[in-house]
C-alpha cells in the first residue's frame, strides 16, 4: 500500500515494495545521476536503499534543498540525515558512503590558455550553487576577476551553454556533467574536464550510535559487492566511488 508522509517544505513520495521497520532518511532534491524524484531512483537512493535493507529496514527517503537538510534533521524529522561532512556535538556519522569529485570544464581548444585558477581572468564562469561556500579559497580570490559568474540549481543546460559558447568554463561535479553532457551532445568530445578540486567524501548523521554502527557495517559490505560495482557502472558508466 502506497502512502504519503506531508511534512510543509518536504517533498512527499511514495516507497517502493519492501517489508521491515522504516529508516527515515533526509535526502536532497533532483539531482541525477544521484537522485531522481519522479523514478525514486539514482546512485544515491538506490544506495541507500540496499543498506537499509542489508540492516533489515525499508529506506524512506524525505526530501529537502541540502541547505536545509541539517536544520530538518534537527527538528527530528528522520532517523539519518545524508550528505554531511562535519559531525556536530550530539550526532554520530556512519562511514563515508558517496564522493563528489568537482571539476572545471572548458572547451579543448582553450586548455593551453587556461593552467591555473588564475587564467579564468575576464572569462564568463557558471557553477553549481552555492560552489563558492565549497571550493577553495583560491576560487573565491578569483571570482571578483572573471568577466560574469552565477552559480545555478538547474544544471541541465549547462553542457549546452559551453557548447554553444555562451560561457567560458563550468564547475560542476563530474558525474553530473558527465549525465547531462551525455544527452546533450552525445557523439561530442569537444569538452575537458580539469581535475582541480580533489574529491570530498560524505558521511550520514544519526543520533543512535547503535543505529549509525550498523548501517556503517553494512554499508561496508554492499561497497565490497559485486552489486555496488554494477550500481555503478549503471549510474556512471565506471566504478568512481
């Protein structure tokens, strides 16, 4: 039986088909190839989905911007709160379950052109939101330099926009692009992503240690599974996490 749970500033879905206890878990908004509301799919769900099920509960996903995700969780709106990277006095995290890798994309011809942060000098820059609150302390030195910046929610068209050279470069994280650049232009290799930002490692927050301890064992396993291999080859075409 499909239900809904109706929390105001909480998007509302229903659960797959599974049998056990809930684990309630505040998750972030789209944002394929990690997460697809309308399916209830993406690595990240389906991630989680197979752990939750590896401790013998049923995953039930809410979700929220990740600005706010923290601030719901506290709340106590769910039993685990994704996407974390710090762990506040009074919460436990699990093991590291998903990577975000963020990177410059610029077109191939202009690759010679730019070798460092500081050659984006008087170029038009679009990137992911809030990419300035994230990246390094170089990046923020340089954004007062470009000729225009915007960070975006919607990231879809921006494959398109380098293509068609309505911006200069793009910072995004690499799976993204890679999903969006995919349908945009798929028979197109014209773009090169520059690896400058190194990857950040993400943890789950809980305020049951027992609880964080086994969902941290069993995500463990599942990530030395064959089946983690194939979940991401499905999402990613390549085992990256």
């Amino acid at each position: 039986m499909q239900f809904w749970l109706c929390i105001i500033g909480i998007w509302c879905l229903p659960l797959w088909a599974c049998s056990g206890p809930e684990l309630a878990i505040l998750v972030g908004v789209d944002k394929p190839p990690y997460i697809d509301i309308k399916s209830q799919s993406g690595f990240e769900l389906e991630l989680l989905k197979h752990v939750s099920q590896q401790t013998g509960r049923c995953a039930r996903f809410l979700h929220v911007p990740n600005g706010r995700l923290l601030e719901q969780f506290n709340e106590g709106q769910a039993d685990l709160v994704s996407l974390q990277r710090t762990v506040p006095d009074g919460l436990h995290a699990t093991a590291p379950y998903i990577r975000y890798e963020n990177v410059l994309i610029i077109r191939k011809d202009a690759v010679r052109s730019v070798r460092r942060l500081s050659d984006l000098a008087g170029k038009r820059l679009m990137a992911f939101q809030n990419a300035s609150q994230f990246l390094t302390d170089d990046y923020r030195r340089m954004l007062p330099l470009l000729a225009s910046y915007q960070e975006v929610v919607e990231q879809q068209k921006l494959p398109s926009m380098l293509l068609k050279k309505r911006v200069d470069a793009l910072v995004m994280d690499r799976n993204i692009f890679e999903y969006y650049y995919r349908q945009t232009a798929p028979e197109d290799s014209s773009l090169q992503q520059l690896h400058w930002f190194g990857v950040n490692s993400y943890h789950l927050l809980g305020r049951d240690p027992q609880l964080v301890q086994q969902f941290s064992q069993a995500l463990q396993q599942f990530q030395q599974t064959d089946a983690f291999y194939q979940l991401q080859l499905q999402f990613f075409r390549q085992a990256n996490q």
